[in-house]
C-alpha cells in the first residue's frame, strides 16, 4: 500500500525568506503524481503544485517548487520570498492508479507553516 | 469559488443521530470523491463514484454509505453518529476517473457530534 509521510508537523519562516516543507512517499508504482494543497484557515483545498513523475524536470509555480527525487521517494516543497499569505496548513498528496483504474489520493498528515512578520 | 459546492457548512447533532451532506460537483466534473479530515489528520478517502456509479473504496464505515444522483450531485449519509465522527468531510470532484487533472474540492462540511 503507499504511503505518504510528513515529518514536520509545524514550521516556521519569516517573511520574505525560504522554506523547504518535506514529504516522503513509498510505492511500487512507476505511474503516479505528487500534489501539495494548502489548507488556509478558511478550510478551502487550493492546489499550490503537481508533479508527475515521469517528467525529471522539477514542478515549478511562481514562488513555490519542488525538489522531485524519484529514486528517493522524497518530494519536497520549497516557497520562496514567504508571504504572511502563506500562512496555512500543507498537504502532500500522492495519486497513483488505484484498483479498476480508479485514481484516489493518499495525503499526509500534514505541515502547519508559520509566517513570521 | 471553486465550483464546488457543499452543504451545509456546519452541522451540529447528537450521538446515535443521521446526518445526510450533499456535494455538487463542479460542472462537468463526472466523479465525486468523499474525503474526512479529523483534527490533526490528513485526509482520509472515504469513496469514490463515476458518473452515478460506485468506482472505488476506502476507509468508509459500515455506518457511513454514499450515493450519486443522475444530476451527478453527490450525498453522504452518516448513521448512529458517535463522537469520534466529529470532522471536516471534503467532497472533491474531477472530470473522469482517468483524468490527468487534479481535483477540485468543495470546502468543506463541518461536522460536530455532541
């Protein structure tokens, strides 16, 4: 079964630095994609960034990137110039083919960022 | 807005009680996925369905069943509640099962088992 874990329960930055959020993952599947939500207060799921793991280029939005090592399962997040705005829960999510070609995420427990004024 | 729509936004009910929460997935969008978020919990998958059909599994409770309607919108219903039922419940919906898009998610139905 796969699994994704974050080891970092809470994080802070301050603001106009860089943070790196880390996320580790296991499976045997060669298919699959690699997301980061975030949860701000107002609850809402907002998709920051994907990765699909075929591609050996690193994801990139704006302010937020990845650091995609497939070998290593590890999938991590860095946001750069932090923003109070950035201020939420963080959410890796891993999708690979499920039974029946169903698609379903596996999340991890998620990383609390603190942005500091 | 993210097109996708749940309610109610809260909901407040006693133990052993039945809770019913609709999902209306974003237009076009063919799957719905129901997903519960407990305090200081990832997201746990619940279920899927495709297009009126049951797709997929998860960690749902015998107590806990789901339902997809022709007009594709989506109810969970939630028997003989006990407090550890207390959570966030996410639908998520997207276009297909095999789409290569993420999903969009609704915001959520707070519910809180007294």
């Amino acid at each position: 079964a796969q699994t994704v874990t974050q080891s970092q329960p809470e994080m802070s930055v301050q603001e106009a630095e860089t943070v790196t959020l880390s996320c580790t993952y296991d499976t045997s599947e060669s298919d699959y994609y690699l997301f980061w939500y975030k949860q701000p207060p107002s609850r809402q799921m907002i998709l920051v960034i994907r990765q699909e793991a075929y591609k050996q280029q690193n994801a990139t939005e704006n302010r937020f990137s990845v650091n995609f090592q497939k070998a290593a399962k590890s999938f991590s997040l860095k946001i750069s110039d932090s923003q109070l705005g950035d201020a939420a829960m963080y959410f890796c999510a891993y999708r690979g083919r499920g039974v029946s070609g169903t698609y379903k995420y596996i999340f991890g427990t998620g990383t609390r960022l603190k942005v500091l004024a | 807005d993210s097109g996708v729509t749940q309610t109610p936004k809260h909901l407040i009910t006693a133990t052993g009680q039945r809770v019913t929460l609709r999902c209306s997935p974003r237009s076009g969008d063919l799957s719905v996925y129901w997903y519960q978020q407990s305090l200081d919990q990832g997201l746990q998958f619940l279920i899927q369905y495709y297009n009126g059909e049951e797709r997929a599994k998860g960690n749902i409770l015998e107590r806990f069943s789901a339902q997809q309607f022709p007009d594709l919108h989506s109810e969970l219903n939630l028997s003989s509640l006990e407090l550890g039922d207390s959570a966030l419940y996410f639908c998520a919906s997207s276009v297909a099962p095999q789409t290569l898009w993420s999903y969009t998610f609704g915001s959520g139905t707070r519910l809180t088992v007294v």
